[in-house]
C-alpha cells in the first residue's frame, strides 16, 4: 500500500490533451475524436475496464448483458429513484441514490458468485483446460458447503419468474457469439447441482449469475461484475424518475393503514 499527495495523479486509463492546437482525449491509447461515431459503448465499456477493444463477439456478448441488465420493473432501486421524482429532487440525485440500493443481497451476488468461481477453478484452469467432469465435482462441492452453512450459492433463484428469462438469453448469446466460455459452463453445473440435491426443484440462473459468467468469460476480474448491473441500471433509474415527475407526483408515501406500529403505547 502508498500513501498518495491528493496534490498529485497518475493514470493509465485517459490524457486530456489541450496544446500546441491540439484537442483531443487519449484513452486507453486511443483517441477519442476517432473512437466517436465508430465505437459501442459496450466496446467503451472493454476499453476502460480492460485497457483494449474487444473482439466483434465480445462486444456483441457485453452487449447483450448490458441490455438484460437494463430494466425489471418496479423494484428497490425503481421504487427509490421514483420517491425521489415525488420530492422534487434532480435527475442525478435520484439515479445516484436509486443504483446504490444494490447490495450484497441483490445485484452485488454476481460479484459474489464471480470471486468464488475464480478462486475455485484458478488452480484447475493453470494447469490446462477443465472437463465437465470436473466442474460437476465442484458444483457439487460448492452446493453441499451452501447447504451445511444453511446459506445460498449466490446467483441462483429469482422470486419472480420459474426461470429468469434474462439469464437464458444472455446465455444463448455467449453462445451464438462463440463467447460462451468455461464459467458459463460451470454456472450452468452449478445450476445441475442445485435441481438434484432439491430433489429435481430447479433452482434457476437469475441475472447477477449470468453477469459473474459472462464478465469471467469475458477476461473481465471478478470485481467488475457488479458494473454491468449497476450501469444499465441508472438509465433505467432515469426513465422511472421522468415518469414519476410526467404523472404529476408529488408526495409518495405509505399510507397510515398499511404501516404497523410495534412500539409501546403512551402512558
């Protein structure tokens, strides 16, 4: 660890240059006057985090998971964004205080789920490539430690839907794209294992295990899983505040009759 002046920076991701009748912004080495109108933003998004363009596929993979991750109707980070709409705060105000609603319980799972496939297959994957033999056997392993610790493998099983029609798509264009890699492989024994040690219940790939699979598949680190949630979502965050704010809200709040006081009563 170094400590660092606040006086002081040092970057490799972008140079802003303004000199010698130059403009321009250099990121990741590449200008971006000729990035602009030729460039994704899902290839913006592999650039940044990854320092070089992505393949066609790549792209058209990451894309993919950016566009599921988009939007799923009224839910905390919705609800928030919206509330905020009725008090008459700003646009920014809201997506910022609506996308930090995702937590260790729902949207930073695929973060979970991604560190957990790296460390159990680092040791596997270095010595050479990996049977589906033996990522049955670690699903295995991972569904019984869940279930001795009484917990959840994170990533799997969704209130809302039997399956979760976004993590089948997502995966279909992994796979459509060539991209569909040996973390998709082994969500997807994970997902074996979890439908036989409950007896034949699925319990289904929901949107953050997708995520952890394509971002592995992908060459993107495990801590960058949580991004391709969070950064659909402030559009989506964007369109339930102006909707708030277009039905003329002005006070969003729960009613008396639906709240239960559990305190003590006045003497």
């Amino acid at each position: 660890m170094t400590t660092r002046d606040v006086a002081s920076w040092e970057t490799g991701i972008a140079e802003v240059v303004s000199a010698s009748g130059i403009e321009e912004v250099v990121i990741r080495g590449q200008r971006l006057s000729e990035l602009i109108g030729t460039a994704t933003f899902a290839e913006m998004v592999f650039l940044l985090l990854q320092g070089r363009m992505p393949s066609p596929s790549q792209a058209r993979t990451l894309d993919a998971l950016l566009v599921a991750s988009i939007e799923h109707g009224i839910a905390p980070p919705a609800m928030i964004s919206r509330c905020f709409a009725s008090y008459g705060t700003t646009i920014q105000a809201a997506i910022g205080a609506g996308v930090t609603a995702f937590g260790d319980r729902m949207g930073g799972l695929g973060e979970q789920l991604a560190r957990l496939m790296v460390e159990t297959l680092s040791s596997d994957l270095a010595h050479g490539s990996v049977t589906d033999a033996l990522l049955a056997e670690h699903a295995a392993a991972l569904v019984a430690a869940a279930s001795a610790d009484k917990s959840r493998v994170p990533g799997f099983g969704i209130p809302l839907h039997d399956t979760d029609p976004r993590a089948v798509a997502v995966l279909n264009a992994a796979r459509k794209h060539g991209t569909f890699g040996v973390y998709c492989r082994f969500g997807l024994a994970i997902e074996a294992a979890l439908e036989r040690a409950r007896h034949g219940r699925p319990v289904p790939m929901n949107i953050d295990g997708v995520s952890a699979c394509i971002a592995l598949d992908l060459g993107f680190e495990w801590r960058t899983t949580r991004v391709f949630l969070i950064t659909p979502r402030t559009v989506s965050s964007a369109a339930h505040f102006l909707e708030e704010q277009a039905q003329a809200t002005t006070w969003r709040h729960a009613r008396p009759g639906t709240v239960s006081y559990t305190g003590k009563a006045p003497e």
